[in-house]
C-alpha cells in the first residue's frame, strides 16, 4: 500500500470539503428551485383560467355585436 504524504492527505481532505460544500450548495438551489416551479405551476394556472374567462367573454361581446347587427 502506498504511503500518502501529510499535504496529500491535506488535499484530499480539501477537496472532499469542497465537494461536501458543492453539493449543500446544490441541494438548496434543488430546493429553491423546486419551490419556484410550484409557484409558478400554481401562477400559471392562474392566467390559463384568466384566459380562458377572458375568451369566453369576447365571445359573448361578438355575439351580442353579431346580434345588433342583425337588427339593424
């Protein structure tokens, strides 16, 4: 087996620091991430039925203009 040297086990040591840190890191912008999907899941829901209530009330507007129009 080779023998490591103190600066090398130093290094690894850093190293394995970094990555540990790296990977907290990440899993709270996972998280961050996650909870921003959801709101803009819930937000996006939202304007679709907005939308869609919108819709239905133009076309309402163009009947009751098509129906003017007749009358006239």
């Amino acid at each position: 087996m080779i023998l490591m040297e103190k600066s090398d086990l130093q290094l690894l040591e850093t190293n394995i620091d970094e990555l540990i840190q790296t990977c907290k890191k990440l899993a709270n912008e996972n998280q961050s991430l996650h909870e921003s999907k959801a709101i803009l899941s819930l937000e996006h829901a939202a304007l679709l039925d907005k939308n869609a209530q919108a819709r239905t009330r133009i076309k309402a507007m163009i009947a009751r203009l098509k129906s003017m129009e007749i009358n006239i």
